[in-house]
C-alpha cells in the first residue's frame, strides 16, 4: 500500500521561466536515467525478495523515486511558464505546447516516450543491486550534466539536492550488496580454470591486470575513514 503526502521532499523554486531547460530536465522525468525508471526498477525487483531487509530497502529507495519524480514535474512545470509558444519550442518540447498543455510528458529531453525497456530485473538479487548501483551512478552523473547548464538558483538548489540523493541510494545499494556476498551469481566465484584466464589480446602492449585470483565484487563503506599514506 502506498499514500501519499502532499508535501515535497524538499521545496521547489525556480528564478524564472526557461523553457529550454524545462526539456533538458525532462530527461531525469521519463529518460533511460531518470526517477520514473528508477522507481519502478527498484519496486518490480523488489516483488520476488525473500530476505526482508533488503526488501524493504528497495521498497523505500522506489518510494523515495517517485517524490523525486514530483520534484522534477513541479520544476518542469515552474520552468515552462503558462505560454503556449510551439513555433519557439525546442527539440523534446513542442508536444508540451501542441498536446499537453505544458503537462511535463513521460519522455526524455529528445522527446521519446519513457518505456519499460529500461527497467532492469534478473531475478538475482547480486546482479539487481549491482544494475541499480550503476542506475544511480549514471543519474547522478546526469544531473551533474544539467546543473552546469543553468545559472538559476532555485534548479541549481532542486539539482543539488536530487544529484546527493542519488549518491546516498548508491551507498546503502552496496552495503546491500555486501550483505549478500556467496549468495546467487556470487556462488562458487573464481573456482574454475576459465574463471581465472585473462587473455591480453592488445598488441603491442604489457599485461595491466591479471584473474590469477578472481574475487566477487564487494564495496567499501565510502563512509569509513582511510588512514592517510605520507
């Protein structure tokens, strides 16, 4: 069951109209990398999740998603104004001014409509969370993208807030990910003569990494503290 509370996660103000930008942010609306994907990977994953822990873990990051979802509209809509303008529309926003009255779409800055295709699950608990790592790093990489394309205060504040976000998700995935080391494609890692073969098929060139002793990824806590070396 899910409720909604009608207040954001945090208040969303823009400087100004930029309809412009309004259609570069709507790719963290309904692009491959935004919220909508991120929130129904993480709850479609979560459906088959026997160890409640981590269950519960997707189910309030997914939760969390769709907040950011609404922070993202609301700027998109605070960003398109109230004019209808279609022959001054840039690429990715003219269904804003000819089919949705300015509604913020389900689609990516280039105009394409959101599809499930994005949506990551396997079934394997080890290579979910390590998909939706990297789901947040790229996120977070694409907001990094858009607050250095715009000067307004009040997105740069949305922005900033949404990137570290994304980064603090990133974090409590890998200690997910930590917790369930030997367990499903992690099983048996490393014991085989193939699993161990590096083939250095640059030529000319030396040999940088090696699999003489194959390892199943882990993370350290970016939260602990590392001795410093002098």
């Amino acid at each position: 069951m899910f409720k909604h509370d009608k207040a954001l996660l945090q208040d969303v103000q823009v400087d100004g109209p930029n309809p412009n930008y309004a259609a570069m942010l709507q790719e963290q609306l309904g692009g491959p990398q935004g919220e909508l994907k991120a929130a129904l990977q993480y709850l479609s994953q979560s459906f088959r999740i026997k160890d409640p822990e981590i269950k519960d873990l997707f189910l309030d990051i997914a939760a969390e998603e769709l907040g950011h979802m609404e922070m993202v509209a609301q700027t998109i809509n605070l960003l398109n104004g109230h004019v209808l303008d279609a022959k001054n529309a840039t690429v990715g926003n003219i269904e804003a001014h000819v089919l949705t009255g300015l509604t913020p779409m389900l689609s990516n800055a280039s105009g394409q409509l959101w599809t499930a295709a994005y949506v990551n699950e396997t079934g394997d608990l080890p290579a979910d969370i390590l998909s939706n790592i990297a789901a947040e790093q790229r996120a977070k990489v694409v907001y990094e993208y858009l607050y250095r394309q715009i000067t307004d205060k009040g997105v740069r504040r949305t922005i900033d807030f949404l990137l570290n976000r994304e980064e603090a998700h990133n974090t409590m995935f890998r200690e997910a990910f930590n917790k369930i080391q030997d367990t499903g494609s992690l099983k048996d890692w490393g014991i085989t003569k193939d699993s161990k073969l590096y083939f250095n098929l640059s030529t000319p060139g030396n040999q940088f990494f090696n699999a003489d002793n194959p390892q199943p990824a882990s993370f350290q806590n970016p939260n602990s503290q590392q001795p410093q070396q002098h």
